[in-house]
C-alpha cells in the first residue's frame, strides 16, 4: 500500500535534486529544467495531501483545481523563459550564466 510518505519522500527527493540542480550547474537551461522540477515536486505534493485528506469518508479534490492552475501558470512560464533564453543567446552567444551577469557591456 502507497502511504502520503511514499509520495512526501518521491516529492522531497525530487525538490531536494533540483535544488541542487539551481545551485550546482552554470548553464541557464538545465538552471531552468531544474526549476521546473522544482515546481512538479510542489505539484506532487499537493496532489498527495489532497489525495489523502479525507472529508465526510471521501479524498478532497479542491486542492487538484490549484495544481491545474500551477500548470497553466507554468506553461506561461515556460513560453516567455524560453524566449528570454533565446534572445540572450542571439546576443551573447552562449547560455551560461557568466555571459548573463556581463550584460552591461
């Protein structure tokens, strides 16, 4: 049987290895891949409390509703991160977060 810890842990390691991800790498895709992992931890997570938050002897779902919302909002994300990242390699030719932090000159 799949408990809510099974899926805290699933969701903790998966927030915990694109933190490091955020932390570690130096090219502004895989910094940006990382966050999204981030965000699809939050999402398992709050699926699996709604899952198993129980109301009058059935799952309460209204948590779901906002997870369809973080994924609206991360699909916006996505389009316009996206484009950022490709307008910063048309001008500096390269994706590293060095070229970004010299955008003075």
């Amino acid at each position: 049987m799949i408990t809510l810890n099974h899926y805290l842990i699933v969701s903790g390691a998966l927030f915990a290895l694109g933190l490091a991800g955020v932390v570690a790498r130096r090219n502004i895709i895989i910094i940006y891949m990382c966050l999204e992992m981030m965000l699809s931890a939050a999402n398992l997570t709050l699926v699996a409390f709604s899952r198993f938050h129980m109301v009058e002897g059935l799952p309460d779902y209204s948590a779901q509703a906002l997870v369809f919302f973080t994924i609206t909002v991360a699909a916006a994300e996505v389009a316009v991160g996206l484009a950022i990242i490709v307008a910063l390699f048309r001008s500096k030719q390269s994706v590293e977060v060095e070229a970004v932090s010299k955008l003075q000159g």
